[in-house]
C-alpha cells in the first residue's frame, strides 16, 4: 500500500485541488493528478478581504471582472463577513471572516493582494500576509493607511468631509484607481436566484414597482416619512402600476401598515436569495441609500434612489434610472441623526418620485 501511496503524483498547484476532500474532478469523473485531463495550473493566487456590510461586498465585484482579464488561471479568495452574497461561480474560495480563515490566509502566501476596507482588523491583517504586492490598506502606527498613492483619494475622502464632499467619483471608480485601472462600466456579479424555484403570484401583464421602505438603524435621517409612501402609493394605483411593498424583518410591522392602509402588496419577509428573487420580478425599485440599493444595480434594475445626506456622485447606477433629492440641500452629511429633529427629506414630494419613476421607465 504505501509503494501505491508513493507512485501517486499529486499536483498541489491545480486549480481543483483541495488537499482534505476530493476535488470535483475526482469526484465526478474519478480523475487522479497524474494526466488529467482538467488539471489546471495556478498562476496567480489572489486574496480580495471585503469585509464589510453586504451592500459594500456587492458593489465591489465588479473588480472580478477585471481580475479575471488581467490575471490568466487565477485562483481568487475573497474574506468577508457577507459570504452568501459573493458568486460562487466566480470566486474559488469564499471565506467568511472567523478564525480557522484567519489561520489559513496567514499561512498562505499570495501573488497578490487587495484590502479594500479601512477597518483595523482588515488593515492588520493585511499587514501580516504575505504577499508579492499589496494594493489598498494596511496598518500604519496603529491606524489604517494606504499603501501606495494609488489608494490616497478614496482614503482622505473617508477622513476629511470637506474632501468627501468635493468628491465627484462613484464608489466603483475609486476601488477601480487603487488597483491602477480605469472603470469602463464593468457590471456587478450577481446571483438573480431565478433558478431556485420561488414562485410569485404575479400578473405578468402589470407593471411592478417595489417600494423599499427601510434603511437600518445606523443612517436614520434618510427615512422617508410614511405618510409619503402612502401618497407615493396612491398615486402609483391611480396610474396604472402595482406597488410591492419590500424590506426585512425591521421593516415588516410598517409595511403590514402601509400596505393596510393603501392596498399596496406585501409579501412579507423572507430569507437574503427569496428577498433578490422578489426584486427582480420588479420592473422598478424604489429605494433610500440601503442594501436594497446595491441589489437593483446587480439585477440591472431601473432604479429610483432617494438620497439626502451622501454624496451623490458615490453612486453609480450604470444609466438605469436616477436619483432624487430634497429641494434644500442637507446640512446632516453623513450624521446618522438630523441635527435639526427633523430630516429634510420629509421635504422630498411624492410628486417628484413620482415623476422620476415614470422619466426613469421611459428612458429605459
């Protein structure tokens, strides 16, 4: 046995091979190293650490896309903190961000490596891997810091508000400059979940617009009041469309509200992949800077944003709808909580949503 054990080449440089279970080609076809016919040598070995909330995770893939150009045969890890919203067709190891990763990628070595999170904990760890070049953020006397110029504009915009402000590149261009490339328009990777078998009672034949109500506890001052939902509603129904109520649990007692009092359809809540499927079935979303935001750009939806305290050339919406805004410009940018009691965007009409949703569905 071990003279059979010795004669067995083993290729650790495939791109299948796991090295403590079978790899695909094993298993499927019962291949072994030597003269399969799958075997395919890594190139390059790429660690992308994205923490982060699932928002951020989303609008970062798009920089697959341009790895997969730029690095032949390239085996692409990717840490972060929202696993399940990564595509598994796309990235080789998805590594949610818990000690037994930690170990591993601190063991492993990497031709390259992309930090694109100013965390601490992202930016130390950064720092300890090796790696023949690293582009974004390590740690610096204690605190995070760029690597290289490359990575300067997106980090003094995260740490000066006059600069933030004066900022007129989106999200994507600027993760785009930190690894020296130009943004030409690469979409989001984005699982749809269309083959996953949810079924919606839905008439085909009418125009769907899901109206995301929510925006988490952290950025309270982007809310839209709910008696502008309601109206927003109405105006909808007195139209021609259907509007679908959307959001998670924390949203789910004011939608049961708003849809009681305006015959608005709701669904209810429902897992991450059920919640992208029932967006997608939408012919427009409707939404406040949120989760929901990155999702309608993955699915290439037309898309309504409502902003008031970002700045709004942060966001990107690949020419599929636009974004609107109250009539005076708020003076709470970037504080979760209106420092006047009142956020501004109570002063965003029904009227001009209204009039974005329409203008946005006839140029798409």
């Amino acid at each position: 046995m071990s003279e059979f054990l010795n004669s067995i080449e083993v290729k650790t440089d495939c791109l299948y091979f796991k090295g403590d279970i079978p790899c695909k080609p094993n298993k499927e076809f019962g291949y072994h190293c030597q003269g399969c016919p799958s075997y395919k040598k890594i190139e390059y070995k790429i660690l992308i650490i994205k923490l982060g909330a699932i928002g951020d995770v989303i609008r970062t893939t798009p920089i697959l896309r341009k790895l997969r150009k730029e690095y032949n045969n390239a085996k692409i890890s990717w840490l972060t903190l929202s696993p399940d919203i990564l595509p598994k067709s796309s990235v080789e190891e998805i590594l949610n961000f818990e000690l037994k990763n930690i170990l591993y990628i601190e063991n492993t070595h990497f031709d390259v490596l992309i930090n694109l999170d100013k965390d601490k904990e992202a930016c130390a760890l950064a720092s300890k891997i090796s790696a023949g070049k690293k582009m974004g953020y390590i740690l610096k006397n204690g605190v995070p810091f760029p690597v290289s110029s490359l990575a300067n504009h997106k980090y003094l915009t995260g740490i000066f508000d006059d600069v933030s402000k004066a900022n007129k590149k989106s999200y994507v261009e600027e993760i785009f400059e930190i690894l020296d490339w130009k943004f030409e328009n690469e979409e989001y990777l984005f699982d749809d979940h269309e083959d996953k078998g949810f079924v919606w009672n839905l008439d085909k034949n009418k125009k769907y617009i899901g109206l995301n109500t929510g925006c988490g506890d952290r950025w309270t001052s982007r809310l839209w009041p709910n008696e502008q939902w309601l109206d927003l509603i109405k105006i909808l129904k007195e139209n021609g469309f259907e509007p679908v109520l959307l959001g998670g649990a924390q949203e789910n007692e004011k939608n049961k509200m708003l849809s009681e009092k305006s015959g608005a359809l709701y669904f209810g809540y429902f897992p991450l992949p059920q919640f992208v499927n029932l967006m997608n079935q939408m012919e427009l979303i409707v939404t406040q800077v949120t989760m929901a935001m990155h999702i309608a750009v993955g699915l290439k939806k037309t898309l309504v944003l409502m902003n008031n305290i970002f700045n709004p050339h942060e966001f990107y919406l690949y020419n599929r709808g636009q974004i609107v805004s109250p009539p005076k410009e708020c003076e709470c940018f970037y504080r979760g909580v209106c420092v006047h009691g009142t956020s501004c965007m109570a002063q965003l009409s029904s009227e001009t949503v209204f009039k974005a949703i329409v203008s946005s569905l006839e140029k798409s």
